[in-house]
C-alpha cells in the first residue's frame, strides 16, 4: 500500500500547487489591484468615498493617494467641518478603459463655514467652474454637474449639496476629475462617463452624511446625468425655458441665451449674447455659494459685502449689478448678480442701465420664487457707501 499512498500524496501535492498557482496569477493578474484600490480608496476622506464608484471612474490600476486632510465637525461650535482627499491614476497604456493619467479632488465642507477669520485669502469652497451654465443634478439631489476641456484635458465637477436636520448646518459635497485622453477614448459627453462622475458624488454625499449625522433626505443613484449647455446650444430669449425663462432680448446685442435647465440647484445661470458670442451672464447663488461670493468679494476689495451692512440690492465697485432674497434656512440671503456687459471704454446709457436692471429683476424673481424664498429686493443702481 506504500506506493499507493506515496501516489496520493504526491497527487495532492500537485493539485495544492496549481490552486496556489491559480491563486497566485489571479493575486498578480488583478486582485492585488483590486484589493490595494479598494484599500487606498476606503482610507481616503475619513472613509466616506465610496470604492466601487471610484473605480469606475478611475481603474484599478496604478493608483495613489494624494493629500488626505481633515477638520472639525458638524457638531463643533467654532470650527467648521473640512474634509480633502485626492487620488491619482497613472497613465498605463495596457488599460484599455482607462489608458490616461487622471486626478480626482474631494471636498466635504460643513455649511456655513463658522471659521471664516481663519479662511482669509482663500476661498471657502471649491468653485464650479463652467463657461457656460452647468447642469442641474435632478433626481432629487441639489446640485449641478459642469464640464470643461482645457489643454487636451477633460474636466468634470459635480456638486451636491445636502440638506440636514434642523440645528446641524448643511454639507456640501464637490468632486472634481481630471483627465487625460477622455477626449478621445471616452468623452464627457458619453453619458456612462458623466453618470460614473456624478455617482462618485451622491454616494459620497450619502456617506457623508450618515459619518457625520446630518440625516438629510437623499436622491436616488443618478440613472443619467443631463449634458451642461454647449456653444451650439442656444436659444432666442423668447424660446428660455429654464433659468432664462422671462428675460427678453434687445435687438441684435442680446438675441440668443445659453441657460441650465429647470432642477433644483445652489447655482443657476442665464448667459446673454449675440452671434458674436456670450456678453453678460446672470447667476443665482443660494446657501454656500452665496456665503462664498461675499467672502470672496470683501477678499478682493478689502471691504464687505454691501449685503453684510443690510443693503439688499446695488451696483458692486466693478460695474456688476446685483440683487438678495431671503430663503427659508440658516445659509443666508441668495445673491442674485448681472455681469459683464460694460467695459471702461464704452459710457453705460440710461438704456443700458433700465435694461439691466429689468433682466435681473425677472431672472431673481424666477428664481427666488422656485427656490421658496421670498421676492427679491428690486434691483437698483444704488452703489455701496
């Protein structure tokens, strides 16, 4: 019976060492990456990212962290909360859906910030930027998803910001990807790609808010991801919908409107313009953009805001006009502005001025109105004493 049990072992050996093979290429062949990305990813931003729709966005492969940072809390009475976290991916040519270097930036922000003496010469949150009006995040999330392409790059932000119960103050979640090569392997006008995006942001929002207790009503998983507005995308005034909906033109000098659609969002915009082009651009800011535009116009002049010492509307020291609202919630009156449109070298008329002053009263209105707050203060060429 030796050589029969001496077969057996052997046997098992061989078969213990093809499982272990087999472990090893799975192990080499993926799962180590696999396994370090979801790692690298659930340690990031005091564990609120959310790994499996990270790596839709960014692979698995060649993944690193980036500066991890975190602050306060929402139930700290001086300091509010502020959570950073970044992850990169290097370029890999073998990695057929994701071949290019990307970055991806996330931002948890408590609402309003209550440090903002500490915050001087720095913005309070991470801007949205958008060349043209960015698009309402709809199903049932407050927020707006902007697109850009710059140098080759693609770029995508998706802000969420949450609602949370009474006494806590608010959060404000924003993720900001960029990337190489989506421009011609996978564009941000894929809606796969935009929708990937904007998952990383409502399901960290979701996160977020059950880490820190803010028991905001939340939406669903986003099936599609509208596209923000486009050069080509324009409309005659008389045909707005959305944010423009009741501006009128003026002859020639404003015949068409690039405008995001109708959603609930903390930013809203309405650009006006010609066949040469946009000339002037009507936003509203509610909650934390409007704190930040304060904080961020008494940073560049050295001087409040007109709004902190009561004035309700007005004309800003650049020529901008702009008007307030007060909205249900503890984030402060919303901004309504009007800028561009004038430049040192051409005397704005009496026509100019009533014309300006009658689009951003329909667009505040509108506005305002559809947000819940109460009507804005008329618009005025009152400047700031």
């Amino acid at each position: 019976m030796a050589p029969v049990k001496r077969y057996a072992v052997r046997a098992g050996a061989v078969l213990a060492a093809l499982v272990l093979l087999a472990g090893g290429v799975a192990w080499f062949g993926g799962g180590y990456d696999r396994w370090r990305s979801a790692r690298l990813v659930t340690d990031a931003c005091d564990g609120v990212l959310p790994a499996d729709e990270v790596r839709a966005v960014l692979g698995d492969r060649r993944l690193k962290a980036g500066k991890d940072t975190s602050e306060g809390s929402l139930d700290d009475t001086t300091t509010s909360l502020r959570v950073n976290c970044g992850i990169a991916r290097g370029a890999d040519p073998h990695d057929g859906a994701h071949p290019g270097e990307a970055t991806m930036t996330v931002t948890v922000n408590g609402v309003p910030t209550l440090d903002r003496e500490d915050r001087r010469y720095e913005s309070l949150y991470p801007p949205v930027r958008s060349t043209l009006p960015p698009a309402p995040l709809g199903q049932g999330w407050s927020g707006v998803f902007a697109m850009g392409h710059s140098s080759g790059e693609a770029r995508a932000t998706t802000s969420v910001l949450l609602d949370c119960s009474p006494g806590r103050g608010d959060l404000l979640v924003t993720v900001a990807v960029e990337g190489k090569k989506y421009l011609d392997d996978s564009p941000l006008d894929n809606p796969e790609r935009r929708t990937a995006f904007a998952r990383v942001a409502t399901a960290t929002a979701a996160n977020a808010s059950r880490r820190w207790n803010c028991d905001a009503d939340l939406g669903e998983p986003p099936a599609t991801v509208p596209l923000p507005v486009n050069e080509d995308e324009y409309v005659a005034p008389a045909d707005a919908e959305g944010a423009c909906s009741g501006v009128t033109a003026r002859g020639r000098t404003v015949d068409r409107v690039w405008e995001s659609g109708s959603g609930a969002a903390p930013i809203e915009e309405c650009v006006l313009g010609d066949a040469k082009g946009t000339a002037s651009r009507l936003t509203a800011l509610y909650g934390p953009y409007a704190e930040g535009a304060r904080h961020d116009a008494a940073e560049h002049t050295g001087k409040p805001h007109p709004s902190e010492s009561g004035q309700r509307s007005g004309v800003l020291d650049e020529g901008d006009y702009w008007t307030s609202a007060e909205c249900p919630g503890d984030g402060g009156p919303a901004l309504f502005g009007l800028t561009g449109g004038h430049d040192d070298e051409t005397q704005e008329t009496g026509a100019d001025r009533a014309y300006a002053l009658s689009v951003l009263k329909t667009f505040a209105e509108r506005s305002a109105a559809a947000h819940g707050c109460a009507a804005p203060a008329a618009p005025t060429a009152t400047t700031a004493p």
